[in-house]
C-alpha cells in the first residue's frame, strides 16, 4: 500500500504540476500572446498606413515639376494677358522695344481712349490713340494707330522685337512711306492690337 499511497500522490503532484502550468499558461501566456498578436496586427497596420503616406508623398513629389511648369506657364499667361490694372505696362513695354532698337514712337492717332482703359492709360502717361473693344465679358482688345521713325534696320528690328515679345502685340496694319532724302528716316503707320482681362 506504501507503493501505491506513493504513487498516487506522484500522480497528484504531476496532475498539480500540469494543472498548474494550464492554469499560467492561460493566466500568463494566453494574455501575453494575444497581446503580441494584436500588437503585430497593429504594426502591420500602422506600416500599410506609413506605405500609403509615403506613396502618396512620392507621388506629390513626383508632381512638384509639373506644378512648376505650369505655375510658369501660368505667370507666362499673366504676363502676356495682363489684368487690366496692369495695361499702362504694355505701353510701357512697347516704349522699352522702341528705346531699346533705337526707333522713335511718334504719334497715336486722334482717336480718344475710350472705355475703363482710359484712366490706366493715362495714368501711364499714354497719349490719345487706344480705342478698347469688348471681346468677352473678361477680355478686352485694346487697338492703337501708332507712327514709328527710325531707319530702315531699326525698323525692322523693332518690329522682330514685338513679334518676339511676351506680351501680346498683334500687328493689324502696317504703311511704311518711303523715307526723307534728306534724314533717310523712315516713318511707318502702325495698327497695333493688345489684349487685357478685365478688372472684376
């Protein structure tokens, strides 16, 4: 009996022992382990999350000389078309070319500035001579008669000079007459055609 009081008790001993171990493998481990496992769900997640960021930043930054580009074509556009406040520039940019080939701008024509661009024109320090026409409700043309003197050279080089400016100049008419025996300056009466946005 000795044997067997010995082995039942070794029996509840490992029934305790093992009992035991479930019991700290559910209280201790179990938690533990559910634990990680939501913590590397929440890992994977949060690197989904910082792969789609980063993706999106990528292609934000992909963009960055696209958005470059058109920022410039759209201050090009600003340039060329100018808001009506603005209009005294093209008269102003017109006097630079002139300066700058060495012809001289004579007269506008007898027309009176008309519509809103007269006080910007004036202010500009503009002679008569621009007529303003409504193209659309937010563009209008602005028409100018003009005479240039210079030479012949000088003349021409004006003239590549506004073909190759930023600004919009369209040329509607040209008469060139033929030049003074005695100053062999040249005098040509200019149509000149420009374009603004207007003013809200």
């Amino acid at each position: 009996m000795g044997k067997n009081k010995l082995s039942a008790l070794s029996l509840v001993i490992v029934l305790g022992g093992v009992a035991l171990a479930i019991l700290i493998i559910y209280l201790v481990v179990m938690p533990g382990y559910q634990n990680l496992k939501k913590s590397s769900l929440s890992l994977a997640n949060s690197k989904a999350e910082l792969n789609a960021k980063q993706e999106k930043l990528d292609n934000l930054k992909s963009l960055e000389p696209t958005m470059q580009s058109s920022n410039d074509k759209v201050n090009a556009l600003r340039y060329a078309l100018p808001r009506e406040k603005d209009m005294p520039e093209v008269l102003y940019v017109l006097s630079a070319i002139a300066n700058k080939d060495g012809v001289y701008i004579g007269e506008f024509s007898n027309q009176s500035l008309a519509g809103s661009l007269g006080t910007a024109a004036a202010a500009a320090g503009a002679p008569g001579g621009a007529t303003v026409t409504e193209i659309t409700p937010t563009v209008k043309q602005l028409s100018m008669q003009l005479t240039i003197l210079g030479d012949y050279p000088k003349l021409v080089a004006f003239m590549k000079d506004l073909e190759a400016s930023r600004k919009i100049f369209q040329v509607e008419s040209l008469k060139i007459i033929l030049p003074d025996p005695k100053t062999n300056q040249v005098s040509t009466k200019l149509g000149l055609v420009s374009y603004f946005q207007v003013d809200n």
